[in-house]
C-alpha cells in the first residue's frame, strides 16, 4: 500500500509525537494545579491569608488559628499572649493625626 514514500512521512510522525506530548503536559498541568488549589476537602489550600484579607473576620480566624496552635503544644504561653496582643491591635483602627 504505502511503498516507496506514499505514507506519511517523518515530519509528520514527528509532529504528532510532539503534538501530543504537549497535549499530555498541559493536561497533567491542568490536573496538578487543580489538586493543588482545592487541597484536602474541597477547601482551597494556601493563601488563606490572601482569602481573609479586608474582611471583618480575618482577626477572628487568626485568633483561632493562634489558639489551635497553642493548644496542639506548637508555640508557648508566651509567644501565645504576645501573638494574641498583636492581633487584638489589628483589630483597633489606627488613630492619624
């Protein structure tokens, strides 16, 4: 059927090998960085900072967050009441003038 040069030839081959290589990255790309931004539970991993930021709630998550910590034993009382001055502060505006 195809004798003598009557297929395709090498550059075509080629450039569906290339073709779809490219295909398969920009999916698995696709896949990764989905997974990455849902995280565990359907909830957005990482820059839950950027999500909270400008809103009313964010002191009040950041407290519970401190409060989670210290109870899990990762910080002391110390660093506990020092961290949770600070955010009591970014709840107060600031005075200008």
């Amino acid at each position: 059927m195809y004798w003598y040069g009557h297929g395709p030839g090498g550059w075509f081959i080629a450039l569906m090998v290339i073709g779809m290589a490219a295909f398969l990255i920009l999916l698995l790309l696709g896949v990764f960085f989905l997974a990455r931004r849902t995280g565990e539970g359907g909830t957005p991993s990482g820059g839950t900072e950027r999500r909270w930021a400008g809103r009313a709630d964010s002191p009040r998550r950041a407290e519970e967050i401190l409060a989670e910590r210290y109870a899990h034993g990762d910080i002391d009382d110390e660093e506990y009441r020092r961290r949770s001055e600070t955010l009591r502060g970014l709840d107060r505006p600031t005075q200008q003038g």
